[in-house]
C-alpha cells in the first residue's frame, strides 16, 4: 500500500501563497480563509471569504481568480503536488 493520502501540510508553500494573496485582495482579511481537502491524487484548496469579498477574488470575467490559480499552481509544483483552488461562495 503506497502512501498517496494527502494531509494539510502536502501543500505548505502553495497554501501559504494563496493566503497571503487572498487577505492581500479583499477588505476583511480577518474573515478570509483557505481549507485543504484531499481531493483524489490532488489537494483541493477552497478560498473562504465574506460576502462582499466574493467579487474582489474573482475579478472581471474570472481574471484574478485565473491569476491567483496559476501562481498557486506554480509554487505547489515546489511542493511536489498537485493543487486545485476552488473559490466557495459564502
């Protein structure tokens, strides 16, 4: 049995990325939050913010949230992972 489960930390440097960027972004950067959720062979990251937040992350047409998906994606290739940013809606 190989060990391919995947916990919170398989994605240090990714999650810590995506937050930094996400209470960058939005105005309650208190409420904002991001929850790893082993997802198959990937690792999920859902994006929790307020309400009135929701729009400023993912941008006109989706551009910030593809940006944001992209960098995130970037630096878990340094973790050795594969990540998928879902962005919930309050």
């Amino acid at each position: 049995m190989s060990d391919e489960s995947h916990d919170i930390t398989d994605a240090p440097r990714a999650r810590a990325v995506l937050e930094h960027i996400i209470r960058s972004v939005v105005e309650t950067p208190e409420v904002a939050r991001v929850v790893a959720v082993p997802d198959g062979s990937d690792i999920r990251l859902d994006v929790h913010v307020d309400r009135a937040d929701i729009g400023r992350v993912i941008g006109r047409r989706g551009r910030v949230a593809g940006a944001i998906r992209t960098v995130v994606r970037a630096a878990a290739v340094n973790d050795g992972c594969t990540v998928v940013v879902d962005f919930v809606e309050p």
